[in-house]
C-alpha cells in the first residue's frame, strides 16, 4: 500500500481548519480535493505554454497542440482504449451522456423507441433521455432493483424488445454506492444487438476501467472526480459507433471543409470538439491520471473498500442508524439516517464539527422516492481519507443525535 500520510501532503487543503477543527472531507462523490502535482501543471502551462491549439505553426501553439494531444494518449491508456480517436473531450459526464442521448437519439432512434436505464440512475442518465423523448417520441424503460440497492437482473432482460436501441446505466450509485454488474449487462444487450453507455463518474476514481475488457460501447467519467480539474471530462467511444454519429455541435475544428453550400466534418475524436478545448484542463486531466496511476488504482480500490467496511461496521452500531444500500458489491460512498433528524440538520451541525458531507436528493429524486425518503446524509471516501476520520464522522453523528 502507499504511505497514505505522504500522500496527503500532496493536498494542502486537508490541513485546513474549519470553525477551528481540522477539515474532515467526506464529500468526495461531488468533486474530490486536487493534488498539487496538478495544479502546478496547470499554472505552469498557463505561464510558459499558453496558446491555442491545433490551429497556429508557432512554437507555442505546437507545444501546446503536443501537451494536449499527448493527454488523450494518457486518457486512452487509462481507460485501455483502442485507439485515441475513441477518446472525446467535454465538459465532464453530463455533457458526455447529453452527446451521446443527443446524436444517438437523433441517427438511430424514432417514436416508440426504447432505452433502458436503470432505477438508481444520476438526473443526467434520466432527463438527458427525456429530452430526446420531448422530440422524438421515445419511452423510458427502467431497470428494477431490490431493497439492498441492487438490480434485478432477471427483470432486466425482460426489458429488451424489438424497440430496444440503446442501455444507459451507471456503473456505481453516487448513493447507494452499488457497484453494478455492468459487464453481464453489456454482454446480455450485445445478445440483443444493443449498445451500452457507461456511466463511470462513480467508478474511473475508485478502480481500474478497461472498457476493452467491459466491451462498452460508451464510457463517461469527470476530471473533478478523478483528482483533475473542473469543466473537462471524457467520452469514450468505439470508433465505429462514432464514426456513425452525428457531430453535436458545430464550429471550429470539427470540420474538414465549409462552404455556403455545404460542409463535411473531421474525423473523430475532433468531429465532436467544436471550439477551443480547455486545453490546460486536458493536461490537469492528464497530470492527476498519471497520479492515480502511480499509486495504483488496484492499491487505491483495497484502500478505499477497506475505508467503506469500517464505515459500514462502525455506523451501524450507532443507536436508530439506517444505512440506505446494503449490495454485496459496495464502493465508496455510504449514505444514511439516523432517527427522525432531517438529513440537512444532520449534515449542518456534522459541519459545525469540521466534518464536510453531503446532503438531499444527490441528484437521484427517482431513487429517493424508491427509497421513501426525502434525502439521506452521504459520506464518500476517497484515496486520503483515513479511518481516523471515519471515527470522527461516527463520533460527530453520535454528538448531533444526542443534541436530538
């Protein structure tokens, strides 16, 4: 294992005080703290590198075209890519999932037909559908799931028909923490000549992807959760699926050759980078992969399931705790109530004691309403946190249900 106390050295922010008790992070489903290996490559790219990409035949537009272009080779070798035309740039997830929904729906889907996803999915993986469905007149399907947050498999092959176009499900649940048997989804929709997007922004920081080994058609994951930047995020795609989609949006780069009259388009991955990439964002990307990288996602994963267990054994000796997720296949993220105290009075006062979670909905109102709760308090570990600080977590919850 790494030396977990050298490593957090490398995020300054984890010796912040907060009302003057040391930082317990816990929110890291949202967006996980950034080591200073990235932002430091991302300063220095601003101060010595900075140009536009692609386009000049300048020093620095070439440097930077080279940085850029050389973290889509670190992205492909992170994910086991074929090739790094299967490696689109975007914002983060949503934006990736709303690309794929988006041109998937507009080539090969029309009224009456089908996607399945599943009951546990993120707001982006439900209403990214239902605005295909405003235009085009497609259903949503919806996977089923027991009361220990897992699906029911035999009820999603029932699912598939002679309208089933695509599957969109999320590898792990940002609540449940559910880690999902995506590999027997894929190969039961690949059965039904279907393809599978791949939500990964719960699964690319926690342990190792091979979307060659999973055979996903489309994979999605966010830098900001993987250690890297906000605003840049990944679609992975098999070439042969984006060759046949249509672009998303239209501008510069995206194209071979515009006339008034008509327009052809670059080949992918380009096809669907309309505009000026974050370019700095794409080597911060890089920088925090080649991070994850050298410590081991396999190392990180046993340190982080470790984390979950003791979480899981510690909370539920707590007196009215109610643990919302119980699979077999669980990863990072806890999501619980204690009693009758409302999820956000919990969440406030644990603040009040240093103590950084997350609370509500967490973007999965369908899931909730599954649930028949209004929201939950989640803690969420990543590669730093410490079992020190589970046991402050667990001690900040036994003091705020005492005050209750």
């Amino acid at each position: 294992m790494y030396d977990i106390e050298e490593v957090r050295k490398d995020f300054p922010i984890l010796r912040r005080e907060v009302y003057g008790r040391p930082l317990v992070y816990l929110d890291n489903a949202a967006t996980v703290q950034k080591p200073r290996q990235v932002v430091e490559a991302m300063a220095d790219e601003y101060y010595n590198v900075n140009a536009n990409v692609h386009r000049g035949v300048h020093f620095l537009s070439q440097q930077a075209t080279e940085l850029h272009e050389a973290a889509r080779e670190t992205v492909r070798r992170f994910l086991n890519a074929r090739s790094t035309a299967e490696i689109v740039f975007t914002r983060g997830t949503t934006e990736s999932i709303n690309l794929v929904a988006s041109c998937f729906g507009e080539a090969f889907m029309r009224e009456g037909d089908e996607v399945i996803v599943s009951e546990m999915e993120h707001h982006a993986n439900i209403v990214s559908w239902q605005l295909v469905q405003a235009r085009k007149g497609i259903r949503l399907r919806v996977i089923p799931m027991n009361d220990r947050g897992e699906l029911l498999m035999d009820e999603y092959e029932k699912l598939f028909n002679e309208r089933t176009r695509i599957v969109s499900v999320t590898h792990v649940s940002n609540v449940l923490g559910t880690v999902n048997p995506v590999r027997r989804m894929i190969e039961i929709a690949h059965a039904h000549g279907v393809p599978v997007l791949v939500d990964g922004a719960q699964s690319a920081p926690h342990f190792a992807v091979d979307v060659q080994a999973l055979d996903c058609d489309f994979f999605a994951f966010s830098g900001h959760k993987v250690y890297g930047p906000t605003g840049i995020g990944v679609l992975y795609g098999k070439e042969s699926w984006l060759d046949r989609l249509p672009p998303y949006m239209g501008g510069g780069e995206m194209i071979g050759h515009v006339s008034f009259e008509h327009t052809t388009f670059a080949a992918p991955p380009l096809k669907f980078e309309a505009g000026t990439p974050d370019y700095v964002a794409t080597t911060g990307l890089a920088r925090a992969l080649d991070y994850v990288s050298r410590l081991g996602m396999d190392q990180i994963q046993v340190h982080e399931r470790d984390l979950t267990h003791y979480a899981l054994e510690r909370l539920r000796r707590i007196p009215g705790m109610r643990i919302l997720g119980e699979a077999a296949e669980h990863d990072a993220v806890v999501s619980f109530l204690v009693g009758n105290i409302h999820h956000l009075d919990m969440g406030t006062l644990l603040d009040r004691l240093g103590i950084a979670v997350r609370t509500g909905h967490h973007c999965a109102e369908p899931l909730m309403h599954r649930l028949g709760v209004e929201g939950t308090v989640r803690a969420s570990f990543a590669l730093y946190n410490t079992r020190a600080e589970v046991d402050a977590l667990a001690e900040g919850i036994e003091r705020v249900s005492a005050m209750f």
